[in-house]
C-alpha cells in the first residue's frame, strides 16, 4: 500500500533555522537602584560598625567621635577587623578593655543591640520607602526626566 506523503511529489522539507534568538541591550544603569544599596549598606556599616560604609571601606576617616583622625574602639573598619582577625598579637586598634570583654565579637554584638532601630529601618524601611517613592514620583518626574535622558543621547543611565 502506498501512503501520500506530506510533500508533493516526494519532495524533501526545508529546513527552517527558527527563529534568531532575541538580542537585548545591556540594562541600563539605574542611578535609584545605586542610591537605594548606598542608603542600606550606609546604615547598616552603621549599625554594625558605628562607622559610615566610605569610612568602614577606609576612603574617607570620618569617625563620629571627638578624637579627631582617631576612632573610639567601638568604631570598626575593615582595615582593623582584618588586622584583629589575622594578625596575631595586634589589637587592631581596638582597646583593652573590648578586648577583656571579648574583642571583636563582643564589639559588634554591643554595637548591633544599641543601634537596632536603625539597622531594621535601614534593611526593611529604606528599600520600601525607595519602592513607594518610586512608584509615586515615576508618572510626574522620573518619566519625564528619562525620556530627557534618552532624547539627549544618554542610553546607559536611568533615574
């Protein structure tokens, strides 16, 4: 018995290449997004570190303190945590007494319990004022200043 094929007169099908996959463009920038980790990982340097995060990351020396240049032992950066961790026999610029006391984690145990209000407002209340705040300022100004933005030539950075 003879069957009818697909294709007529025993033609072969065309091979099809599919669809090309679909090339996006890199996301751009977000200069809210950047904003928003700032403000978070600020209060929470604070929270923990009694520091603010440039000064925990050792690119500026602005301690809260009334020493000066110098910090109180309560105020960490990375530079000390590292040298208290891994350097046996140094302080890491922290005082005898923390170190009595039980030394770094001691310090940051006290630091986290006394400034508790603002690490939950930095970690739950920053990022949902940035989603509220975005959302109602996004029809009246960040549109308007993206489409700005674009119209000026400037594809890589949103607001």
């Amino acid at each position: 018995m003879i069957t009818a094929s697909p294709m007529p007169y025993g033609m072969a099908r065309k091979r099809s290449k599919g669809k090309s996959p679909r090339r996006r463009s890199k996301p751009a920038f977000n200069l809210t997004n950047a904003a928003q980790t700032f403000v978070v990982a600020n209060g929470v340097s604070m929270a923990l570190f009694r520091t603010d995060a440039l000064t925990f990351l050792g690119l500026t020396k602005n301690f809260g303190s009334n020493m000066g240049a110098g910090n109180n032992s309560n105020e960490l950066t990375a530079q000390e945590i590292i040298a208290r961790l891994f350097k046996s026999g140094s302080s890491g610029g922290m005082g005898q007494a923390w170190i009595d006391k039980g030394g770094l984690p001691y310090v940051v145990k006290r630091n986290i319990s006394e400034q508790m209000p603002l690490l939950i407002t930095a970690t739950v209340g920053v990022p949902l004022a940035f989603k509220f705040g975005k959302q109602i300022l996004a029809k009246p100004l960040l549109n308007p200043l993206n489409r700005t933005l674009k119209m000026a030539g400037i594809k890589g950075v949103r607001i």
